[in-house]
C-alpha cells in the first residue's frame, strides 16, 4: 500500500516552488448534481466521498471574473501585503502557510511569495479539511516533520458561517492540543479567523472560481474506495479544463500589485473585540434566515458572495438573499442565479455582515 510519504508532490498548474498539495490524485465516477444532494441531505453519503463533474466556465462568466480580477487586484494585493507583514511580525521560527484546499490554495501562494520577499524562512503546504470529517492527519504530520509547530498558520480565502474553523479547532484540539489554531484569511465577515485583512465580505476574484483559479485540483475527496488509512486525501485533478485555466493569469494580475504595496501597507490587525462583534451579527443572520424559511440543516446556509456563488455552481439552491442586487460585486452571483432560475431577493431584516447568502433547497 502506498503511504503518504511516498506520493509524489504535486503541484497541480502552480509553480512547484509556490505550492505543495498533499493530496493523493484519484479517479472516481463524478455524481450529478441533484443526485449528490439527494445523498447529502439524506445522510446516504457524506459529501466528502463524492465529487460533482466540474464544467468549463461559460464566456460570459469568464468575462465577469476577468472584471472582478481587473477590478479587485489593488486591493486583493494590499489586504495580501497586510497579512504578510503581521505573519511576518509574530513570527518567531520559520512560517509554514498550511493552505486550506481549495479556497486557501491561490491566497497561500500570494502570502509565501511575499513572505519571501520579506526575507522570511516560508514553506507553503495545499492540505485538506473536511467539514465533520476533520484535517488530514497524514498531511499534518508530513508537515510537522519538517517544520516547526510554532511556526504553523493556516490558510484560507474567506470565512462563511465558521464551520471549518470549528472543524480545525475540534482536529487540533484532539490531535495536536499543542499547536494553536490559527487561521488566517482575507475577508473574516463571521470573525472566526485567527487574523485577517478585514471583516468585509467582497469580491475577492479567486472566490467565484473553482479549479480554473485553484491550480486544476478539485475539492478534497475522502472515499474508502481510493483513499486507504494513511494516506493523503484525495482530490482529482481536472485535465479537461487545461484550456480555460486561469490559475497563473490570477497570480500575475495580483503579485504585482502585492509588490507595490508591501513597502507602505501597515501590518493588518484583527482585534478580539470586532470579531467578536461580527460574529454575532453574522449569527443573527443565520438563525434569522433559519427561522423565516424553518431550515433545520444549517448547513442549507451558505452566506457570504463565494459560498454563495459556489453554492449555485456546486448544489441545488432554493434562492439567493442580497441587500442590493444591483451590487456590482454581485455580479457573478446575479448571473448564476438568472442562469439556473434562483430567484434573487431581498431579506427583511437585511444580509449583514454579509452581501449575499444562498439558501440549499431541501430536497431529502
């Protein structure tokens, strides 16, 4: 059987010396979508052991993130210098950037590249956490053999309700109670992470795509059939997507604009008392929208612009909440909304923090 140690790295359409992804590339029978759902909300299945067939961005989606990149990179570029320059400050042993697959992948390598260019000792890890499931214990540990725990920062792109900051708080807690659970993220509208560059839930371009942004990886796979104990989690990687790719356009648009503003930009500072503040807020939502539309499941809630996006490309979605479907941050989420016949509306009692929230339409 072969073990973690022995999988070769892989790095997907990144550049070997931005990323390492410890997963082990698997082939299983995508589900389609409704069917996915039916075993998801039935308990059948867990959504980690199946995987949905991921289609190429339509021209005029591709268009809409080409404006999200153009439009979004200056900040994306000082919100990324911010991060580096605070990871930088509480540094005492050399960083490791452990990245969240898959979300976590394109903001990780942005920060390694500017950890770099501060003169910081950086490793940068792509690693698998799966809701209910916890953190791949193989990955972890093939990191802690070569790097040092105090060291250790976890990455991801933005958060939504909290959920897989609870699950690497449960993991740790259980398995490694040493090392602290710090996540590190763009955009905190939940105040869950450890640090981030601000609470705001915007448009940062890497969020309203998938694998195309993500280094042709697909989300964590954890399935008995092709992932034995001991090894890396799995995922599959998407050749057939090749021609659309946009993982590097990403990393060239940004990493400029991370240069420029790492000489001026302040290191970012995220204080108990506003995530505090933001995660009761963001809560409020939640329970309010879980009240109105008697949703037991709150894993039906998807609040935030990328979890809602993602959730319209991924699930079945009942509808869309906005506070302004007019937003031009909106735009993508507008558009897959009118594609697929989601009806877009407004909430009552309001979406903030967030900007937007998709409601999984009950289907068990």
């Amino acid at each position: 059987m072969p073990t973690a140690a022995s999988t070769p790295a892989l790095h997907g359409s990144y550049d070997a010396a931005d990323i390492a992804f410890l997963l082990k590339p698997v082939t299983i029978r995508p589900t389609d979508v409704p069917e996915k759902e039916r075993l998801i909300q039935s308990g059948v299945r867990h959504y980690s052991e199946m995987i949905g067939f991921e289609q190429k961005p339509t021209s005029a989606y591709e268009a809409i993130f080409a404006a999200a990149l153009r439009n979004g990179a200056p900040r994306l570029g000082r919100d990324i210098a911010a991060v580096a320059k605070a990871l930088q400050a509480s540094a005492t042993e050399a960083v490791t950037l452990a990245s969240l697959v898959r979300a976590g992948a394109p903001i990780g390598v942005l920060l390694t590249r500017a950890l770099k260019r501060l003169d910081v000792d950086v490793a940068h890890f792509g690693i698998s956490v799966i809701r209910d499931r916890g953190m791949d214990q193989a990955a972890l540990d093939h990191i802690l053999c070569r790097r040092p725990p105090s060291g250790l920062f976890f990455v991801d792109g933005w958060t939504g309700k909290g959920a897989i900051a609870s699950e690497l708080e449960r993991t740790l807690a259980r398995t490694r109670p040493e090392i602290a659970p710090r996540l590190v993220v763009v955009a905190d509208p939940c105040g869950r992470a450890w640090l981030s560059a601000s609470g705001d839930d915007w448009l940062i371009p890497s969020g309203i795509l998938g694998a195309t942004v993500s280094g042709l990886i697909s989300r964590s796979i954890l399935n008995d059939d092709v992932v034995s104990p001991g090894e890396f989690h799995g995922c599959m990687v998407w050749g057939h997507l090749k021609p659309h790719d946009r993982t590097q356009d990403f990393i060239d648009a940004v990493w400029p604009q991370v240069e420029a503003a790492l000489a001026a930009t302040p290191a970012a500072v995220w204080p108990i008392e506003h995530r505090t503040s933001l995660n009761r807020r963001a809560a409020a939502v939640i329970d309010a929208i879980a009240v109105r539309h008697g949703v037991s499941n709150p894993n039906r809630i998807k609040p935030g612009i990328a979890e809602a996006t993602r959730a319209i490309l991924r699930r079945v979605p009942e509808r869309v909440f906005v506070d302004d479907p007019e937003d031009s941050d909106l735009a993508a989420l507008i558009h897959l909304a009118g594609s697929a016949n989601v009806p877009v509306e407004p909430l009552p009692c309001g979406v903030a923090p967030y900007r937007a929230v998709t409601l999984i339409k009950s289907v068990s």
